[in-house]
C-alpha cells in the first residue's frame, strides 16, 4: 500500500488559511490558486516580482500567435541554429502564461479570447519538443515520443490552464489540453513505467534534466489524471529517479552546471518536492535531511560579493541566483537568504522569456503565507568553501574589497567546460577577470564539436596552455588541492594541475592563490611548471572589461573604484602580453578579450607571477 495520501483541499485556500480542513479529497489533485480564492488572488498581484505581468499580457489580448512552419523546425538539421524555431516557440509559451496569470489577478474575461487563442495554437503544434532535442527527427515524424525538458514544462502549465479556467475556457479547449497531455506525454510516459518502452536518458541522468523533466511530468499528472493509483505511479518513480539527480552534486552540495542551472534544475526539484509534500499532506518532505539543505545553500556560498557570483561552467555572465527561489527556501528551511526585502526585485522570475505558471502555483503559496518569516540575513564570512568540489571564494573584511573564487575540479563535469585553475576576480562589485562563460548554444555546443570553441576549451580560460597543449576533457582530467592555508590576514590554495594535460613531458604544475587582506590587499596567482625537457608555457587573462597596457607586463583594468592592477613576471624571458579576442559568441552580447603572454624560449622549468592589486585612487 502507498504510503502516503493525497491532500484534500486548495492548497491556497490551506496556506492562507491554515486550520481549513476538507473531509474528502478531490477527484485530482488541486494545485495552484483557484479563481474563487479572489484574496489569495489580489496578495499573489502584490508580490513585487509579478508587478509587470499585467502590462506584458494586455500588449498580447489583440494579439495572434506566431506561426511556425515545420521548416524551422527543420532548421536546427540543416544549419544547426537552434533560435529560428525557439524564438517564436518560447513566445507563445509566455503568452500563455502571462495570459493566465493576468486573468487570474482580474478575474473579469478580459484575457481568456487570447489565452484560448494561445492555448489551441500550442496544442496544435506538431511536437512540443525541440529540435535541438529531436536530432534524428523521430519525434518530428512520430515515429517515437521524445519527452524533453519542454515538453515537460509545456505539460504542466497546460495541466495547470486547464484545472484553473475548467470553467472559464471553452469546453472544447479544455478537452484539447487533455487529449493533448493524455497522447504526447501521459501514454507515452506509462509505457515506460510499464517496461513496454526505452528508458529517457534523463530518469537515470544526474543533471538538471532529471528534475526538470520530473517535475513537468509529475506535476501535469498530478493535476489532471482522475485516477489516483496512476497519480501514485508517477510520485513513486519521480521519488526514485530524482535520488539522481541529486547525485550530481559533490557532497558539499556544489553545483557543477553554474548558478543559472541551478536556478532551473535545483528549482524545478524544489517546485517538484514541494508539490509532492503538498499532495501528500506532508508525508513526503524531499527537503529534510543535510545533504539537501547543502545544495540549497550552494549559492549563498558561492557569492563573491551579495549580488555578485563566478560564471564557471556553462552560466551566463551576471548571472545569480532567482531571489524568489532565495526567499522560498529561507521561509522553508529557516536559512538567511542574501537576498531580502528591497533586493528580491533584482531579477524577476516571471518577467523572463519563459515564465512557469506551475512555480507561482508552488512557490508563492509559501512566499504569501504571513507566518513563514524570513530569517534575518547574515554577512558573508570571510571565506567558503566546496572542498569535494575543490571550490574556494576568499573574501574580503568589507564588502566592496579585492575578493575571488577559485576552483580545482575536474574537466568531465555537467556542462564542463576544461577550466581546472579557472578564477574570478572581483572588486567594487564587478567582475574584471576570469571566465568567458556561457556561449550562444548551437548544434556543435553539444556534440563532438564541443571543445573546438574556445569559451569551452581551455583557451578561452585564465589557465596556462602548456608545451602547446590545452587543457584534456574527461574526469580523469582533473585538478587537486594540496594545500590550504587560512588565517584573517591571508588565504592560500595550491591546485596540482599535472594531471589536466596529456603531455609527456610535464612532469608537475602547480598554481598556487595567495590572497592578502587588510591596507594593501592583493592576489599572487603563482605557476610553477617543471619538464622533462625543454617546452613553452603561456599565462592567459581573461576579461570583457575595458584596459590599458602601461608596460609589456603591466595592464590596469576596469574604471573607477573598480579598477586594478594587473603585473605578470617570471623568473625566465616572458614575451609580451599579446591581446586576441575570443572567436564565437558570448550569450552576454559582448567581446571576450583574451591577454596571453608566453616564454620567450622553451625552458626546463619556469615560475610565472600574476599579481592583482586595486589601483590606487
């Protein structure tokens, strides 16, 4: 027998009112807010980061759905470019949900002519999946279901439209969302749980495409299917299959796919715990225990400064953590969260180019309820650290100051990039040096073309390039600590990175961190290579800030209170820094300079010293 039962009332209706209970429950499980609850309805319109929903969607009430041809879909297999299809395929999604919510909030039928609109057009698509998802076109020509992160998505907030507006949308509309659910994701995904058909990579997967995918499918079941032992089907495989996707963190809780993947794969874990300890009336609480409370403080930890974190791995530059998912887990789990108040209005989630309606009805239950307080925020430490990750951010007494993170790892980690010894500097709140981080994705971004563009490989990374090599892929490519030195006045951590590069000759590397506090704060970034025989070794710099070379070996970046000091030496002849940009696109919009500097000879052994200092005002 399961054990566990299925909540019996609105779950708003039990958040804002807490001692409401119903004798029997419903014949699905109801989630989000229902229309009559018009006070959850008006405090949900009050919360900050909804405020410009309302504007967004009376733009789309005369609007008409974009059209999209199967050619581009079929464009991503000609050309590899994934936009021309997902640009207006993305749209007509937000239409829908800033649609829904807009209706929700007024209550009057002003948006429901254009939701129907939007709704029908999405359910008369060929597929819901992508074509970056669907590169052998079985999906395209029906030959096999391919159940992706969007299709998921598209699931649940669909499932969600169609319990909320039961009786507000056309009947006909409301059967087309069931009959659409019930043949592209409901059958396809029982024939898996009934061994009639192949596993998705993902259900055995340790990225965010486990959660996600989850949580999309779960959720839409858990809100349309009528039959409760169905639903239990789908809660107990979600409840086995996410145990890996929670494997792909270290056991410090770090997140190798970058803050913005943990924004969607740790949010949408959350979106899916929360719905399975509401539906089963607490039961089921997937966020007790150590080892998840540490994955949900990774980014509070992470943070260089409060609003600034590194862009390792795959992460767009400037990216942080959603202040909403920030918020919800402070009330949940009673931990301090670096972004409260005033500040939660930083980054709207649902102003993004894909809102979720399913995380508004999930998060904002807990975010509306008046007595889950906020804890107080606390200050950053001087210091944290990921020591299975072999991740460190050494700050400073103030905020403001010369601060860094600095990681080991290795190079087969979720959406790697090979940056074993990669950094970001800080000071003033922007970043001046470290990684390129996140190129425009395309057809080679994730096939065996990955490592040709350099915001991937390790060129396009603050990491030597040795006797010619670059860094190597692969987990056993990986960097490690030996020694970690911490007092108030100066950190230290030395990185062995021998073992990075396939090279025979290399006999050791090392780099070692010495950052100082206090009057004359610095950073020392020492290599320290020796060989068999005589190679060359290059230093590289990375950065998107403007500069100025005063010497061959001497460069100031940034402007202001956020400007330092960069001088690069070494105990053998060093060339000068030769300054290239980055070939390929950054999703930030803007140029990756790369400054190298190489020995002018190949030598035996060699030291070369970066030393970053503020530049004095």
């Amino acid at each position: 027998m399961p054990r566990y039962r299925f909540a019996a009332a609105p779950l708003l209706a039990i958040l804002l009112s807490p001692l409401a209970t119903r004798a029997e429950a419903p014949r699905r499980f109801e989630t989000g807010f229902p229309l009559n609850d018009r006070a959850g309805w008006e405090r949900l319109a009050e919360h900050p980061s909804l405020h410009a929903v309302m504007p967004a969607a009376e733009s789309l009430v005369d609007s008409t759905p974009q059209e999209i041809p199967d050619d581009l879909y079929l464009e991503f297999s000609r050309s590899g470019d994934r936009n021309a299809y997902q640009k207006p395929y993305f749209a007509r999604r937000r239409a829908v949900v800033l649609l829904a919510i807009a209706e929700g909030i007024e209550n009057r039928g002003r948006f429901l002519p254009a939701l129907d609109r939007y709704v029908r057009a999405v359910c008369e698509e060929r597929v819901w999946c992508l074509p970056a998802h669907d590169r052998k076109l079985e999906a395209y020509h029906g030959k096999k279901a391919v159940l992706d992160l969007f299709l998921a998505e598209t699931s649940w907030n669909l499932g969600l439209i169609a319990q909320t507006f039961q009786d507000r949308l056309p009947a006909e509309t409301i059967r087309l969302i069931d009959q659409n659910l019930q043949r592209r994701t409901f059958e396809p995904y029982e024939r898996i749980l009934a061994g009639e058909a192949a596993e998705p990579w993902w259900l055995n997967g340790t990225n965010n495409w486990n959660a996600v995918c989850l949580a999309g499918v779960t959720g839409a079941a858990l809100t349309r299917l009528e039959e409760s032992e169905r639903r239990r089907l789908y809660v107990d495989k979600a409840e086995q299959a996410i145990q890996n996707f929670l494997d792909g963190f270290t056991p410090d809780g770090y997140c190798s796919e970058g803050v913005g993947y943990w924004n969607y794969g740790f949010g949408h874990y959350l979106l899916l715990s929360e719905t399975v300890r509401q539906a089963t009336r607490g039961e089921q609480d997937w966020l007790a225990g150590p080892r998840v409370r540490a994955i949900a403080t990774y980014p509070m930890r992470l943070a260089i400064e409060p609003t600034v974190w590194p862009w390792f791995s795959d992460c767009s530059p400037g990216s942080k953590p959603s202040p909403v998912l920030l918020e919800f887990l402070a009330k949940r789990l009673g931990e301090p969260t670096l972004a409260p108040g005033a500040n939660r209005t930083e980054q709207q989630l649902y102003q993004s180019a894909r809102p979720e309606l399913y995380a508004i009805a999930t998060f904002y239950r807990t975010l509306l309820d008046p007595t889950a307080d906020s804890p107080a925020r606390t200050e950053l430490p001087l210091r944290d650290a990921f020591p299975d990750a072999g991740v460190y951010v050494l700050r400073p007494a103030q905020t403001g100051g010369l601060s860094v993170a600095l990681k080991a790892g290795h190079n087969g980690e979720h959406h790697n990039h090979n940056d074993v010894g990669s950094y970001a500097i800080v000071l003033g709140g922007v970043t001046l040096l470290g990684d390129a981080g996140k190129e425009v994705y395309t057809a080679a971004t994730f096939d065996s073309r990955r490592y040709l563009s350099p915001f991937n490989n390790s060129y396009g990374h603050p990491v030597p390039v040795v006797g010619g090599e670059l860094q190597s892929a692969g987990r056993k490519h990986g960097g490690e600590v030996i020694d970690t030195v911490f007092t108030d006045e100066t950190d230290e951590v030395t990185i062995d990175l021998t073992g990075v590069y396939d090279l025979p000759s290399l006999e050791s590397l090392q780099r070692k961190f010495t950052y100082r506090r206090g009057a004359e704060p610095s950073l020392v970034i020492e290599d320290r290579v020796r060989f068999t025989r005589p190679e060359t070794f290059e230093t590289a710099l990375i950065t998107m800030r403007s500069f100025e070379q005063a010497s061959s070996h001497q460069l100031t970046l940034g402007e202001g209170d956020s400007a330092i000091v960069v001088t690069l030496r070494s105990d053998r002849k060093l060339g000068p820094v030769r300054v290239s940009t980055l070939k390929g696109d950054s999703v930030s919009g803007r140029p990756v300079t790369r400054l190298g500097a190489q020995l002018l000879e190949s030598a035996p052994a060699a030291t070369v010293r970066i030393t970053v200092t503020p530049q004095p005002q």
